[in-house]
C-alpha cells in the first residue's frame, strides 16, 4: 500500500517500535526488579533512619 | 508543591506515582492519534509514500537534541545547587537520549535509501547526529566506569555542559565542511513551508514522543532512586556486619 | 605570578626528564606516518593529495596519546591536591599546565612536521601551511583535551575513556585544520577563512578548557 518503498517505511517503523518497546520493557522489568530487592532488604530488618524511629528506638 | 519539595525523595516518587498513570495514557492516547493521522496522510509529490518515515524520524531528531538539553539544565542543578534529583534526572536521561538518537540515524538511514540511493551519506545533519551519537555512548561510558553515583555525576555534569557549549561549533563545522565536499544536491522536504496536511501528523507526533520521552523519564528517575536506596541499605548492611 | 612561572618550569624539566615521556608522542607520531603508505600503497601522487588529512590525523592521535599524563603524574604523587588547594586560582594553574603540555609534546609535533611532510611528497608550501595549521590547532587539542585529562584523573580512569570523549570535541579542530592546509595548497578556497575559525577555535578553547578542568579537579576534592 506504500508503493514500491513499503520495506523501507515498515521496516523503519518496525525499527522505531523495537527499539521503544524494548525501553518500556526494561523500564518495567527494571522497576520491579528494584521494588523486590527492596522490600527482601526491609523483610530482612534492614531499614532505613527514616522508616526506623516508630519501631525500635536505639 | 515547590520545586524544593521534590528533593526529598520519597515525595517524588509519591508525585510519580500518583502521575505516571496519567501520562502513559495521554502518550499512548496521542501516539494513537498521530499514528493515525500519518497513516492518512497523503504520498508527497516528490517522495511518494517515503514522507511517512518523516513522521517518526523528525520526533526522534527533535528528541535527541532535547533530551541533551534536559540533561544541561540536570547538570547545572548537580553543579550549581546540588540538587540530589538533578543527578539523578541526567543518569536517567542518558540512555533515552542515546536510544532516540539512535533511532534519529535508523531512520533516517532508511529514508536516505530511497532518496540518495545509499544507506549511509556523510550529509551534514546525518554526520552531526552520528556525532552525537558518539557524544552519548562516551557519557554513558562516563556513567558506567565510576562506582560512586555521586562522583560519577559531577563528572558526567561537566562533561555534558562541555558538549552543550560544542555542540553547536560541531554542527556549525559539519555544516561547513560538508558545502566545502559536496554542495547539496538532494532535495528534501522539511522546509519552513510544510504542507498542512504533514505538518499536523508532525506535531502529533512530535508531542506524542515528547511525552514518552517525559513518561519514561519519570519512570527511569524511579528506578534509579529505588537503585541508590537499595546501594545504600546494602551498605549499611556491610557496615552493621562489619561491626 | 612566580608561582605560575615555577610551575611552568617544573612541567617543562619534569616532561624533559628521562621518563617524562615528552619525546615519546613524536616518536608516535613518526609511526603512525610510516604505517600510512603500507595501508595506502606508495602511490606518491595519492600520498600527496592526503598528505594534509595524515599528517593531522597523526599530530592528533600524537597528542591524545600524550594527554593522559597532564595530571597523571601530579596525581600519583600527591602535588595535585597541592596545587588545588594553593591560593592561585586553579583556572590559571590549569592553563599553565597545559601551556606546558603543549611544549613539551605539541611543539615537537610541529617540529618534526616538514621532515614527515618529505615522507609524504608535500612540497615545501604545502608543509608550510600544514605546520602553521598545527601551530594555531594543536593548542586547541591541548586545552579541550584537558578537559578529558581533568575527567579521567578525577574518576581514575584513563586511556580508553579519554579518547572516546576528547575526539567528538576535538572534530572541528580537524575540519577547519585540513581545510586549512588543503585550502593553501589547492585551493579554489582561501586560506583565510578557515585559518581564522581555526584560530577562534583555540582562543574559545582556551576559556573553556581550564574552566571545566578546574571544576573537574575541584570535584576530585570532596
């Protein structure tokens, strides 16, 4: 439907959509890998200052 | 909420999460839209079909170019204010820029190969962008040889606000070296006076990248805060071990 | 001021001294032209016409291979963090240190130009405009090359890095350097128009080269 060029039209939208799908997937992956290493450290009793001073007082 | 409160951390990613829903819709909404509209607009008198590539490869460009100024403005708020987000903005910054300039020189390979006849052609906009290109892989090389966030920052700060005062000499010598080789030939639309009917699919599209880039952005700032939280829980960890 | 000179003196005899490696990047720079006809064939007339474009190409690699020692040294050893912390602005101590860069490893460069410029089939106006093109660009290379010298000692990390960040700023320098010298010698453009960019663009490179170095070292600090 793109005339004698659609490879190079498809192929540069094709290009285009890989590549962006490809940085919203590592986006995601990468923020729910984050989250869970996060909360094993917290499970773990590793907190930080500011989530600390309503449990335990040193 | 004034800007001094996004420095704390945790508001940020409270105000991301809270916004990052919204936005990812507008972008897929827009994108939708501007997809549509190219698709129905119409072959150009002298490069037929091939003008559609112009509606991804323009945003692409435009974005490559933003995305260094986004990082200028995150360095002088590293250097200037040591504002702990600015740091955080340009890291996360970097490999969008890199992919979207990328993607600027993808496509605009693909659309050379029907106009000029070749893949590649040292053009005057094509070279710059390369140069570009080149200009991101060494900041990301920056970003990834230090351990130390912090440092690695300021460093990657200047460097970036060094290139933004070169690149615009870099452009003006491509420029000028490319009309001593070869004076253009090609004709290329893209002028000032773009038709109506290109230049709404166009802007569409060109907002509609800019808030993916904007999306994605908040996005990677998230994850990169999350990272340093959990470098620093890891350390703590060590220290408290260690004692 | 005096401090300024001493340090000018100390760079110059430190750099002359057995394994201050000064003489090493012409010896570089030598290879590198020798290596040219083994890649291009010893076609005199090609050699000629690129004569410019290699010569430039090698002064430039020359003094990116030198680059890393600006600092280097004056790291290893602790003088560094002295002149950081001196009362003489870091700006200008920077800028001295680069001027003492430049003639230690840039001027031999030029130095040994023509005899390279016979290897290569120029004749004797065409070496002419290549080493008056080197005088006035090598002091750019030196001084936005500095900026990546000032990076790599601040994160400890050199060689690879260094160039892949120096030579994306060091293009224009090359673009307006060979046009200058292929300008004069076949023209149909005038040697002046991009002599005198090049020109500007050491002037420019002289402002921001010890700026951004001078805030690289004082990162290093904290």
């Amino acid at each position: 439907m793109f005339g004698p060029y659609a490879t190079f039209i498809v192929g540069s939208y094709a290009v285009v959509a890989g590549v962006i799908g490809a940085l919203i997937v590592w986006v995601a992956w990468d923020h729910r890998r984050q989250t869970a290493t996060l909360r094993e450290l917290e499970a773990s009793g590793v907190t930080r200052r500011s989530a600390r001073g309503k449990t335990a007082a040193p | 909420m004034a800007v001094i409160d996004l420095a704390n951390p945790t508001r940020f990613l409270k105000l991301v999460e809270r916004v990052l829903p919204w936005l990812a819709l507008a972008t897929a909404v827009t994108l939708a839209i501007g997809l549509q509209q190219s698709l129905a607009a119409p072959d150009d008198y002298q490069q037929g079909a091939t003008v559609k590539i112009m509606f991804i490869h323009v945003p692409n460009a435009w974005l490559a170019m933003f995305v260094w100024g986004v990082m200028s403005l995150s360095a002088l708020g590293t250097l200037v204010w040591r504002h702990p987000l600015a740091d955080v903005s340009a890291q996360a910054a970097a490999p969008l820029g890199a992919a979207f300039t990328f993607l600027a020189l993808v496509t605009g390979s693909l659309w050379g190969r029907p106009m000029w006849g070749t893949y590649w052609e040292w053009d005057a906009r094509m070279t710059s962008v390369l140069v570009l290109f080149v200009m991101y892989l060494g900041l990301i090389a920056l970003w990834r040889a230090v351990e130390d966030p912090a440092r690695a920052a300021r460093a990657a700060a200047i460097l970036t606000l060094v290139g933004a005062i070169n690149l615009p000499i870099i452009k003006f010598s491509v420029d000028w070296w490319n009309t001593l080789h070869q004076p253009a030939s090609v004709l290329r639309a893209g002028g000032p006076a773009l038709d109506n009917a290109f230049l709404i699919p166009l802007l569409t599209m060109g907002v509609a990248f800019s808030l993916l880039f904007v999306t994605l952005h908040l996005a990677a700032m998230r994850n990169e805060i999350l990272r340093r939280r959990i470098r620093s829980l890891r350390m703590m960890q060590a220290a408290q071990g260690a004692a | 001021m005096s401090a300024l000179a001493a340090l000018l003196r100390r760079d110059i005899r430190v750099a002359l001294r057995v394994g201050g490696g000064a003489l090493i990047g012409m010896l570089f720079f030598l290879t590198v032209v020798v290596l040219m006809p083994f890649a291009l064939g010893p076609d005199l007339a090609l050699l000629r016409r690129l004569g410019p474009a290699i010569l430039w190409l090698g002064a430039m690699l020359a003094s990116l291979l030198t680059l890393d020692r600006l600092f280097l040294a004056d790291s290893e050893d602790g003088s560094l963090d002295l002149l950081v912390m001196s009362r003489t602005p870091l700006e200008l101590t920077c800028a001295t240190k680069a001027v003492a860069h430049w003639l230690t490893a840039g001027v031999p460069l030029i130095v040994i130009t023509p005899a390279l410029g016979l290897l290569l089939n120029l004749d004797l106006l065409a070496t002419a405009a290549v080493a008056l093109t080197l005088i006035a660009g090598t002091p750019a290379l030196t001084f936005t090359g500095m900026i990546g010298a000032a990076l790599a000692v601040t994160l400890h990390r050199g060689g690879l890095l260094l160039a892949v960040i120096v030579v994306p700023l060091s293009i224009p320098v090359l673009i307006f350097g060979v046009a200058a010298s292929t300008a004069a010698i076949t023209g149909p453009l005038s040697f002046g128009t991009p002599f005198s960019i090049l020109c500007a663009l050491s002037l420019a490179s002289f402002v921001i080269g010890p700026f951004a170095a001078a805030a690289c070292l004082r990162q290093r600090m904290d």
